[in-house]
C-alpha cells in the first residue's frame, strides 16, 4: 500500500484529508480532516519513532541499532518533541 503523503508537493503545505472510504461496504465520509500529529512529522521522523518503540524506548539500544552516537540519539528525540509541541501548539 502506498504512503500517506503529508505535504503538498507543489507548495510543500500541509495537506489535509478530505474524503474517507471503506473498501469492504464502499461508506464514503467527507469533510476536512487533519493528520493526526505524528503523521504529520517527517516520513524519516516517523522511522525513527518507530524504531525507538520497536526497541522498547531504550536510547542505548535504538544508538546501537542504527550506529549512532547516544547524545545523537538524544538530541534527535528533543528535536522530534520540540516538532510535536510545535504541531499542537498550531492546533
């Protein structure tokens, strides 16, 4: 399945959703609709995120598997929570 675009690739905006569908009853919702905050977050930011859950939140373990440096580790989450601070405070 493709990936959700977040952004509008003419003028980089965020992008909304607009029309909801069902695939299995074909129950179509229209309206606007705004990506929920981590979606809104950069496609590698998401990566990120993901691997750090996948590796139960562990810093040292997320540095090991990605051969970074802890304190690059660290600094990247403040920056992904400074970014979701940032996202609800526009909300």
């Amino acid at each position: 399945m493709k990936k959700l675009p977040t952004l509008c690739p003419a003028c980089q905006s965020q992008l909304s959703i607009k029309k909801l569908s069902c695939t299995k009853c074909n129950t179509e919702i229209e309206g606007s609709f705004a990506l929920p905050g981590l979606l809104r977050l950069s496609v590698d930011d998401q990566e990120f995120i993901l691997q750090f859950v996948k590796c139960s939140g562990s810093l040292k373990e997320i540095a090991r598997r990605l051969k970074l440096s802890y304190p690059t580790v660290r600094n990247r989450i403040d920056d992904i929570i400074n970014q979701i601070k940032s996202l609800e405070n526009q909300d």
